[in-house]
C-alpha cells in the first residue's frame, strides 16, 4: 500500500512539473515566499474544515484538470495524502528552485503520528498568483513539525 501511494505521489508531482505553465527563472523573493506560504495554509486549512471546493481552488489549471471534479480531487487526497489532509502539526521548512520549478517543504506530524516531509511544486499564474502544481510525500527531513 505504502509503495503504491509513494510511486502515485510521484506520479502527480511529475504531472505537476510537466503541466507547470509558468517557470521559474531565480527563487522567490520575500513577497512570493509568503504568497506561496499562504497558499499551502489556506489549503491545508480547507481539508482540515473538508471545504473541498476551498482546496482544489488551490490547484493548478493542470490538477484541476487532471481530476476534473472536487469529488475526485478529495478522494486522491483522502485516499493518498492523510499527513496534508489531517495533520497534527507542520511547519514550512526551505523554499527553493529545483531545476526551473519552485519547490517549498513542508515539515508535517500526520494524523498517526508519524513525520513526513510534504515536497510542493508551485506554479505562478499569469495573474500572479500562486497555485499547487503537484505535492509529493517523502521521508521526514526533521523529526518534529
């Protein structure tokens, strides 16, 4: 089970780096850290409250259009993600340019306890905004969130 949700993990963060329409030249600034920051907060914040329509409005134009409907993007989450989806703790580790792709750790307690380290690529929108382009669970790189 474990290695099936890993490799799917890696799946959507590789969907999420080849759908990425706006790459990165040089990391954030200050300004695009806290935006990005921002958004994993508000969207953690909508799986906690399950206000699905809240988190899957956090995605990118590619998730969304990958998994079509909230429903569907909840189920994934649900179903794959149960340290973003419910986590008992996290804290917002380094942010930094891999490649051309904008990728903040996210240091997460999940809801059993055990740490992990959640990889999000982010995506800036031609309105400058930013969105989730792709989140993969790894080893935890800090035992404490």
């Amino acid at each position: 089970m474990m290695r099936r949700t890993l490799i799917g993990l890696w799946l959507l963060l590789a969907l999420g780096w080849a759908g990425a329409a706006a790459r990165a030249a040089e990391p954030p600034d200050a300004a695009d850290s806290a935006a990005i920051r921002t958004v994993i907060d508000s969207q953690i914040a909508a799986f906690r409250r399950d206000d699905g329509a809240a988190a899957f409005a956090h995605a990118a134009p590619a998730i969304q259009q990958m998994f079509g409907t909230v429903d569907q993007f909840m189920a994934m989450v649900r179903g794959g993600y149960q340290p973003v989806y419910r986590p008992q703790a996290y804290r917002f580790g380094d942010i930094s340019l891999v490649g051309d792709l904008i990728v903040q750790k996210v240091h997460i307690v999940g809801p059993d306890g055990r740490a992990v380290t959640a990889f999000y690529t982010m995506e800036k929108q031609p309105d400058g905004t930013w969105r989730i382009a792709g989140c993969a669970l790894g080893a935890p790189e800090e035992q404490s969130a």
